[in-house]
C-alpha cells in the first residue's frame, strides 16, 4: 500500500482587488491545461459563465432539469467554459468562476476536494455538506478514513473532456439531492460522443514536471454515440516529497429508443500520490523553514483506484417523462499522513457502492410541473485508521470498523404558475438511514441505527419585469451523522479492546435556509445577479466529552452574493462576483474554543475573455482573479483570533486556434509570498502548504 513517491526527499484586500480588477480587464482571461480546449466543431461564442437568469423559460421552469428548475442561486458552468481553464492537476477549479464558492485540493495528492460555499465546509471537509452528484450518482463518501472526515467528495476520476455541464445551487432548496446539502448542491452531466464532441489528442507540459496525455474518441453509429476519453498525467510538484500519478479512463454509450434517451457508462481511475505535508508560517518568515520542505522531513503517501458503471435512462424530448439511474462503484483509498519524523496516521478505505434513482415528471399544460421519485444507496465495506512507525504499520489504530450503510427515500419537487408574473416553487425529502457498524476496535461499541430525516422546501419567482425577476426560498437541508459519532472508538490503541460508547440516538443534523435574490438585465449585454442569506443550523453535531457525540451546537451563517456579467459583443466579455460571509460562527461554543468558523469573510472573482481573428487562425486571450481574504484562526493559549493572509491568483491564457491545430501557453501567479488558500490553524501558529509564486506550461491538441 506504500506509493511509488515515499521517498525521504532530498496583503491587504483593498489593494489586491483593483490590482484584480486591472489585470482582468487588460488581459482577458484564465489558464488553460490544454487538455480543455476549445473545440473548433463548437463556433457558438461561450459565456464566462452561464447563470440561472440566462435560460430559457421552459428550462427555468421545469423540474426534470435539476438544478435549472429552481428559483434560486444558480450557476451553470459549460463543457465551453472548462475549455479556458488551467484544470491542471487539481478538477477543484473547475468552481473557479463560479461566484462565492471556494474549492481546491488540499494539494496533498488525490486526497478530495475542499469546496466551500455559504459560510459551511471549513478546511479539511473535502467537499462535506455539499451534495455533489455526477449523472445522477451521489458522490460524498460517509465515514470516510483514507480522505478526510464525513461526506468528502473525490472527483479526480474526472477531466475536462468528460464534463458537459456543472449546475451549482446555493442553499439547500433542491429535493432532488440528500445526504450533505447544507450548503448546496452540485449536479454534474457527462459529456455524450457524436457530432457536439470532437476527436482529439493532446500533449501538456508543465512546470514542476507536470506533463499529461489525452486522448477523446468520439462517433455515432446506426443511432449510437460512444465516446472514449483517455487521459494520463503526471506531476512531480514543487514541494520535496509531493507528487502524483494519475490514469483515468471513460467510455460512454447512449442511443435514443423511442421517447427515452439511454446511456451506459464504464470509468476506470487509479492513482498513486505523496503528499508534502503543511509548514509552519512563522518559521519560514523567519527564515528558519524551507518553502519547499517536508512536514517532518517524512512525506505521506497514498494510492486510489475507482472502478464504476452507471446505467441513465431521461426523456427524450421535453422533461416530461420517467427517469431512472443505477450504479455499482468499487471504490478503495489509502492515505497517510506524517505525525512526526517517525510516524503516520495511514486511513484506508475499501467499499462497495451501489444503488439507484427512479421518478417520473409530469407537466400540466404551462401551469404546473411535478417530479416524483424514489432513491436508495448502499455503503458496504473497511474503514479504518492506522499507526504506521518508521513506514511499518503497528499495533494501534484509531478506529476500525466494518460499515453497512443503506440509505433509502423519497423526493417530491414541484412549480405551479399561480399568476402569469408568480410561480410558486415547493418540495420535500424524506430519507431514512438503516446502519450495522461493526466496531473492531471496540467491540462493545458495535451498533445499528436506524433514523429519519424530512426536509421541506418552498419558494416563489416573481417576474416585476420581463428583465428583472425576483425570488425567495425556506429551505431545510441534512447531514447523516459519521459512524465514528454513532459508534465511538476511543484513544489510540489496538483491536478487540473493552469498553467503548454507542451514540445510536443521535439524529441527523438539519438546517433552515432563507434566502433573497435577484435576476436582472437592466441593459443589452448586462447581467446582474444577487442574493442575501441566512443559515441556521439548531442541531449541529458536537463531541461534548470524550466519546460522546449529541446534537446540540447550534451555528448561524449569514452572507451576501453578487454577480455581474457583461458582453460587449461576439469578441469580449467579463465579469466580477463578490462574496461576504457576514457571519460564520458556533453560537455556544464550548468554553476557551473559538466561535469563528474558518471560511473567508471575502471571496473576489473577475475575469475577462477577447477574441479576434489573427491571420489565418483564431487568438483567444483569457485571464481570472481569484482573491480571498479575512479567513480567521485562532492560535496561542488562551486562544487568540487570526486572520490568514490574503491569498491572490492570476489565471493567463493565450490559444490559437489554425485548422485542426490549437496551441495555447498558460502561466498562473500567486505573488504573496508563503500565500496559500490551504492552510490551518494551530495553537503554535498557522501550518500552510505553500505554493509557487509562478507555474506556466504549453499544450498542442490536434483535433480529428
């Protein structure tokens, strides 16, 4: 289980942000891994980034849609939009545009992928409560122990070349999702073979080694599209013991039959990964700690491999109509982390997962939409923590349990035009969870659980104007309790071992959303977006003494959001979005602990994209700002209040586009020194895994 790289190795926001704002506006645009280009069969002029208020009404309205039917904050990001983006090593910035939303890899190999929004999923969730799907199949791990906590999300199985369309909703107004949606969710769409998606192949070069090969074959034959995406890439990362091996493999069939459209597809991805660990701030603005060291001087490491297979069946024409998803995943995950010179925490997980969706849409008339359907999933496997000394595994475990989860619901999800301004938008999940966790370590802890969880939804779209809508939502989301909470395993030590707590009454943490927005065209080519929220959360999971686990935190978020889009014409567009988390705090926290949840009370975006003929082929410049800032910490005993540096990145492109050639060079800056938006807060002081202040590369795809 040991990987391949376990080798011992050899500002201030207001200044940031018109700096931001210049170079957006001068240089137009994001990096690009040449992997996403954009495709010459497609000549459509993209969007920086499609929004809700761009669709059309059928699409607005309609249930079967997903995520596009709500009256709510959402963001759609194209297969054309990933086109100009630097995806690189890291799917994370694929969320790069997407207002308010900040999301990365903890850039410790394939280790899951931090996304945060609203004020929830401080740093080290890995995507937790936020439910994330990929054609219909939920993504969040429970219980996970070879990433990071409950519910984490790892999307390196995908690339640019599979992704057809992200919707992101904001708060948890959806009945379509489940486990996680506290702060959102996420509904990602494959990408179909034939004619919209053309064949290629592409070699990147990167810095710090980065060098990647893709391969997309795509065709349609007696009425079936396939498609194959093959990709290979590897790292050596700028960090001393960092690195990553990562093949991902994709085949998809879809052919429509009668009034349905079906789709089978097959991934395959495996990966092996070291991970440099975090540094301390303080001592490398002493000069006392190399930026390009090891944690410990030990790296950790790691290795994953996902195999699944998901069958989709939608309607073919419209949304109504049934549909229905089945899936198996064999999914198996290892990751180590340095404790010291000598030792690691080693996670591992290895599941089965299968299960299903199925429902049906109903219209009625223009007046009213209906979607009704069932879900289950089961979660059946090893998941543990483990001492490792001198790369030796020991004795002594964290926990070891052998899960079976089930979870199985129903979801109602509806609009219906009272007037020809008003629609009213309602829904509801009831989901219920039957568990067995055997507790090796403990077990006396050993427990089923069975409890259930309803949470309504309700909101209204009101059109003032054909250019300017308003809407409203209450909305309750939940998280599933970890089976760590349900069933403790107290202090490090060995299996088979007396003793041991049973939380089984514990019930799944729910929250109330309200939330306030608007959509608005006021001029040609202007768009403009935005909405106030507040979160409250009454039953917060909290460790109240050693192992034991009871709702009863209690958590207020409240924020605001704005985004502005503007095209001038076929050539230049841009756009600027602002996030502020008003407030993000635990409202009785225990004593001498910190009140401040870890999420930036700032998140600017910009970015610009021209394009202009140039001789005999195409230019397009893009470029992006991302900045966060006023992310607090606590540090020192007693505990006082930090904040963690601003952190900025510049995103550069420039492609040219000449017959079935496209060439593009992209650079990505990150001049704050000791900067990073991954980083973590110790009573000693701040632990950041730095990054290059400049990375760049090159990528030639020839397209057939």
């Amino acid at each position: 289980m040991q990987s391949k790289y376990n080798a011992t190795p050899s500002a201030s926001p207001l200044r940031a942000i018109p700096c931001a704002a210049m170079l957006a506006c001068s240089f137009a645009g994001s990096a690009t891994a040449a992997a996403e280009p954009v495709q010459p069969t497609r000549r459509a002029e993209p969007q920086v980034v499609e929004v809700k208020g761009e669709r059309t009404e059928d699409e607005r309205l309609a249930p079967g849609a997903g995520a596009r039917a709500l009256p709510g904050s959402v963001t759609t990001v194209t297969s054309e939009d990933l086109a100009t983006m630097d995806i690189g090593r890291d799917i994370s910035n694929v969320f790069r545009r997407v207002p308010g939303v900040v999301a990365n890899n903890i850039d410790q190999g394939d280790t899951g992928n931090g996304f945060r929004m609203r004020g929830f999923a401080t740093q080290g969730t890995h995507g937790a409560d936020t439910a994330i799907y990929i054609d219909g199949v939920p993504q969040n791990i429970p219980s996970s122990q070879g990433g990071a906590g409950h519910g984490p999300a790892f999307l390196e199985w995908l690339t640019g070349d599979m992704i057809d369309t992200i919707d992101v909703v904001k708060g948890p107004v959806s009945a379509l999702f489940g486990d996680q949606n506290r702060a959102g969710s996420v509904a990602i769409a494959t990408r179909e073979g034939g004619a919209a998606t053309p064949s290629s192949a592409t070699l990147t070069l990167e810095s710090h080694g980065g060098r990647r090969g893709s391969l997309v074959l795509s065709g349609e034959r007696e009425g079936i599209r396939s498609l194959l995406v093959a990709d290979r890439y590897r790292i050596d990362g700028f960090r001393h013991g960092s690195g990553n091996d990562r093949s991902n493999l994709f085949y998809k069939l879809s052919t429509k039959l009668g009034d349905g459209v079906y789709s089978l597809r097959a991934t395959y991805y495996k990966s092996e990964y070291a991970g440099a660990g975090y540094l301390s701030l303080p001592g490398m603005e002493a000069g006392l700690v190399d930026p390009h060291a090891t944690m410990y001087g030990l790296p950790g490491f790691g290795d994953a491999h996902r195999k699944t297979l998901v069958f989709n069946r939608s309607p073919a024409s419209g949304q109504a109509g049934w549909f229905a998803t089945a899936y198996y995943e064999d999914f198996a995950r290892s990751r180590a982390i340095q404790t010291s010179t000598t030792q690691h925490t080693y996670g591992y997980d290895e599941r089965d997962i299968y299960g299903a969706r199925a429902g049906n849409n109903w219209a009625f008339g223009d007046a009213a939409l209906l979607t009704v359907g069932l879900e289950a999933r089961r979660d059946r496997g090893d998941a543990f923590r483990q001492q490792y000394r001198n790369l030796a595994p020991t004795a002594n475990y964290v926990n070891n349990q052998d899960l079976d989860l089930l979870t199985y619901g129903a979801f109602v999800q509806g609009q219906y035009r009272l007037l020809p301004s008003l629609k009213l938008h309602g829904g509801a999940r009831y989901d219920r969870f039957d568990y067995e966790i055997v507790n090796r370590k403990l077990p006396a802890a050993s427990t089923g659980y069975d409890k259930s969880v309803l949470t309504p939804k309700v909101g209204a779209i009101w059109t003032v104007r054909p250019a300017f809508e308003l809407y409203a939502n209450v909305a309750e989301g939940f998280r599933s309790p970890a089976a760590e909470q349900i069933s403790s395993s107290g202090s490090l030590g060995p299996l088979g071992a007396a003793g041991g707590r049973i939380n089984a009454d514990i019930e799944p943490s729910r929250v109330r959303s309200y939330d306030l927005g608007i959509n608005a065209r006021p001029l040609a080519g202007l768009e403009l977006s935005g909405a106030v929220y507040t979160i409250r959360n009454d039953d917060e999971i909290v460790n109240t003494a050693p192992d034991v686990f009871v709702a009863s935190g209690q958590t207020t978020r409240k924020g605001v959001e704005v985004d502005l889009r503007y095209r001038l014409d076929s050539a230049f567009s841009t756009y600027l979005s602002y996030g502020r988390i008003l407030r993000a705090r635990l409202d009785n926290p225990a004593p001498g602990a910190g009140a401040l949840l870890s999420v930036p009370a700032h998140t600017w975006k910009a970015g610009a994209q021209y394009r202009r003929t140039a001789g005999p082929g195409r230019l397009t410049l893009n470029g992006d700002v991302y900045v966060t800032a006023r992310n607090p910490y606590y540090m020192g005993t007693p505990l006082v209040q930090r904040d963690m540096q601003t952190y900025v990145r510049y995103d550069l492109k420039a492609s040219y586009d000449l017959g079935k050639f496209q060439g593009a060079l992209f650079a990505t800056l990150q001049p704050h020194k000791f900067a990073s938006d991954i980083a973590y807060g110790t009573a000693a002081g701040l632990l950041v895994s730095t990054v290059p202040q400049a990375t760049g590369g090159a990528s030639l795809r020839y397209f057939f």
